[in-house]
C-alpha cells in the first residue's frame, strides 16, 4: 500500500518550500520538477517529509519503499533527519535514465526515528515526474471511511470539495482505495439538491433549528442507518468551508489502515492551517485547559526545517471538527451535545477515552477565529466553553467566572457597545438556565436576534439584565452545574 505520495505545490498550497528544498535554477511546476545540471532537490519538508513520530509509534510497518520516477542522470540519497542539522545518510545510489523509469531503494525502519527524507542531485538534466513511499506489509484492518459534513449556504467551496472527493481514487476501479469512502453531507440551508447526483455522496435536507451539532448528529444518524451493509471503520467530522488537498485523506487512510491493533482506539486532528498565511500551522490538535484554548505547535512557520524531526507523536485532548477522525466503535454510539454551534467538538473529543493525535500531511486550510466575529459568534463563545466545563467537571469558581465576566461587560460599556453588553449577558443568563435549555436545540432565540440590533431599547435593559443575570448566577451556581452533569446522553433534536 502506498502510505504517502510525492505531492506538488498547487492552487490550495502554491508554497515552494513546504514541498520542496532547492536551487533557484531548479523549475517545480504541479506535476514535475526539472533540475538543471549541477542542481539538486531535497524532500526534507513538511509535505514531503516522511515523519516517523506517528508511523513508528503508532503502527508496525518494518520497512517501506522509495520509489521515485524521473529521467535524466543522478544520484539518489536517502537519509534519516534527527534533529535540524543531524543527517545520516541511509543510502545512496547513481541511476542514469535514458527515458522515464523508477528508482526504487528499500528502507527499513528499525529503530529509526526522526523524518526519512531523499534528495537528488543531477549530473545531467533530470526530470522528476512523481514518487511515492510504499510498504509491501500486510495492512492491520481494512478501513472504509465515512465523511460527515453539515453544511448551511456555503454552497460554492462546498461543492469544490465534493467534485474533489468524487473525482479521487476513492471511486476509481482498480484502486486501492475504491470504495472504500463515502460522504454524508446535511444540509441545514436546503440549497444542495443537484448534490445527490454525485456518485458516493449522499445529501440530506435538515432544518437549522439545532444548528451544526444538530446536523451532524443527523450525519451519525444517516450513517448508522447503512452501518449493516457498509461497515465503516472510522468517521471523519469536516467543516463544509475548508480547503484540503486529496492526498490528506489518502494518508489519513493508510496510517489508519496500518494501526496496531492495540492502538487503534485514537482519533486523528486534522492539522489547520490559515488561509491568509498558508505556510502557517495554526493548530496541529487542541488541549481544553477549561477553555484558555492551547494550539498544539500553534502559529509555526511549516516551511521551516525545524518543526519536521519531532521524536515523539503531537498529542492533544482533541480536534476541531475542520477535519477530525473518530473510529466507528465510539462515534455511532455517542452523538454531540446541543450547542448550536461551537464547542461540540471540544466535549466530544473530551468525552472520547482514547488518545488524539495529529499525522503530518493530514490538514485543512481554514479561515481563523478574527475572521469570523459577530454578536451572535460571541454568545456562543462566551456561553459554550462555560457548559463545557460543567458538563467534564472542571468549571471555575462562581466569583472566578462572574469577574471574567464583569470584565468584558466594563470593555464594551467603555466602547459603548450596547449589543456586545447585551450579547454577553444573555451568554451567561442562558448558561445558567440549565441544561433543560438547551434541549430545544441550543440555538440563539429570535427575539434576542431582533433586540440585539435595537440600542435605545438595551440601553434601559442592559442594566436591569446584567444585575439579574449576576443574582441569579450567585443564587443558583451549584444547582446550575448540576443540571449540565446529570443531563441526557442521547443529546438535542437534528431537526
């Protein structure tokens, strides 16, 4: 099975040294490189990288194959990267190819750690039209993937998306992959019907009235239903806005083909990176830390040598719903938790009993929390990390959270922002009504959404609110954090 493909720069990550390290001489277009005499090209990046922190932890594979086409006459070395200036050369050999072939070098992995990388240097003009690492090994479980997405009127990079699943090997005959992924898209806007004529994905009209969670709760839904006949081994939570390259899910695929049994209860983080930056890490997976957020090697520079050799696997306590992976065994059986939106992958992915790591090469580029603030955003933020914390046992002192509070409602006063006041309020006065609240969905009422945007009539509410919410919050705290550990399991309406 081919564990990793040699990948290109292209529209969605068009950097040069994410994928590859050489001379300015040297041309890399999307689907070859041509190196001029006396040039040389090295793979001891991020894209190309082999990394070994999660192969060799996490799955059995012995040795794999280095298979690279090309053309022209050079010498092949393959070394194993300990640190950012510790190389060991593994081998080397010179090929001269008259016309397109294979160089092929076998590599065991026994007690190598750190990344395996090659670099070529030419002695004439070569070509090189694509590789891949391989391993001869016998997989440890035949995976089939299941893709859940709740969509709301993000139609056009939606669609993007799908046309990129169905055209990848996933639904070509005669590869390894064929049939072994199929995509469940809700969607909660009702926008998507010429969808349902795409082979292998299905999509499936919702309301909005439970928002995201409730969408993707439906997903399970959609995909318990056919569990009998397809037997899907993994569940894959993807935002419908995210931008990812196929060989994402092709390397997902094989890492968890390969998965010791012992081992195989873990979920996989998809990597985000930004949109803005697309060289920038912005999370490899999450730890809560009861709601001050801590970004798994947050903000790195991925085109820099030194965030590629780590020895040990990137862990966290769980991963956003851009892209995480669950296996089947835990997903069918355990749905979100009603949030509306925000914050239901953290409480699944801390109600998870097994580990959460991230691979390199498995990400999604996506737009980050400055870009997309609003009112509405900001209720969710403030009212959903406290729930959070309820639910995992793990909420601050009353006074702890009531002066956070008190905080931000004095920054907006000072800005003389009457809606994020009353945003912030209703945030806490909601939190507060307990669970039984949310069992209605967990969206944001209409009433409030109309009052928000109506600042003579917050300005004589504001104050009368915020000192009832405090009251309440200082009468009934215990109750309050009660209700949240005691409620339901079979969590919220889809529809």
């Amino acid at each position: 099975m081919v564990i990793q493909n040699l990948v290109f720069p292209d529209e969605i990550c068009p950097e040069r040294e994410m994928y590859f390290r050489a001379g300015e001489e040297t041309k890399i277009e999307e689907d070859h490189i041509w190196i001029p005499f006396g040039d040389c090209i090295s793979t001891d990046t991020y894209m190309n990288g082999l990394n070994l922190a999660c192969w060799g932890t996490y799955t059995g594979i012995k040795e794999v194959i280095l298979s690279v086409r090309a053309q022209g006459n050079f010498l092949l070395k393959v070394f194993q990267s300990m640190a950012e200036n510790q190389n060991i050369l593994i081998k080397q050999v010179q090929y001269h190819f008259e016309k397109e072939q294979k160089a092929e070098l076998e590599i065991p992995l026994k007690d190598c750690t750190g990344m395996i990388f090659w670099k070529i240097i030419a002695a004439q003009d070569t070509k090189i039209l694509g590789g891949e690492y391989r391993t001869e090994e016998m997989y440890e479980s035949a995976v089939k993937l299941a893709v859940n997405i709740c969509t709301y009127h993000r139609e056009e990079q939606l669609k993007k998306n799908l046309k990129k699943l169905a055209d990848s090997m996933f639904f070509q005959s005669g590869t390894e992959y064929c049939g072994k992924l199929k995509s469940f898209v809700i969607d909660n806007g009702r926008s998507l019907i010429e969808q349902t004529q795409i082979p292998g994905i299905r999509t499936f009209p919702n309301t909005n009235k439970a928002g995201g969670s409730g969408g993707f709760k439906r997903g399970l839904e959609e995909i318990r239903k056919l569990q009998k006949e397809e037997q899907f081994t993994h569940i894959i939570f993807m935002d419908d806005d995210v931008e990812f390259q196929i060989e994402s899910f092709y390397r997902l695929f094989a890492f968890l083909s390969y998965i010791k049994k012992e081992k195989q209860n873990l979920a996989v983080a998809g990597r985000m990176f930004r949109q803005d930056k697309k060289y920038i890490q912005y999370t490899a997976a999450e730890i809560w830390n009861r709601g001050n957020i801590q970004h798994v090697n947050g903000n790195r520079d991925m085109r820099s040598r030194e965030t590629l050799t780590e020895q040990y696997p990137e862990k966290g306590e769980y991963g956003g719903w851009w892209f995480c992976t669950y296996p089947a065994s835990y997903a069918l059986k355990k749905d979100p938790f009603p949030f509306y939106i925000h914050c239901d992958d953290v409480e699944y992915g801390l109600r998870f009993p097994g580990e959460t790591v991230s691979v390199k090469g498995v990400q999604v580029w996506h737009q980050t929390y400055e870009y997309r603030q609003t009112p509405e955003i900001t209720y969710y933020d403030l009212r959903n990390p406290l729930i959070v914390n309820a639910i995992c046992g793990e909420a601050e002192e009353k006074e702890e959270i009531l002066l956070k509070w008190k905080k931000k409602l004095t920054a907006y006063h000072n800005q003389g922002n009457q809606t994020m006041k009353y945003m912030c309020t209703l945030a806490l006065y909601h939190f507060g009504k307990g669970y039984t609240f949310l069992k209605k969905g967990g969206g944001l009422p209409y009433i409030h959404r109309w009052i928000k945007d109506r600042k003579k009539i917050l300005k004589v509410i504001n104050p009368i609110f915020h000192r009832y919410t405090e009251w309440k919050i200082r009468e009934k705290y215990e109750e309050i954090q009660e209700s949240y550990r005691k409620g339901d399991s079979n969590y919220g309406s889809t529809s």
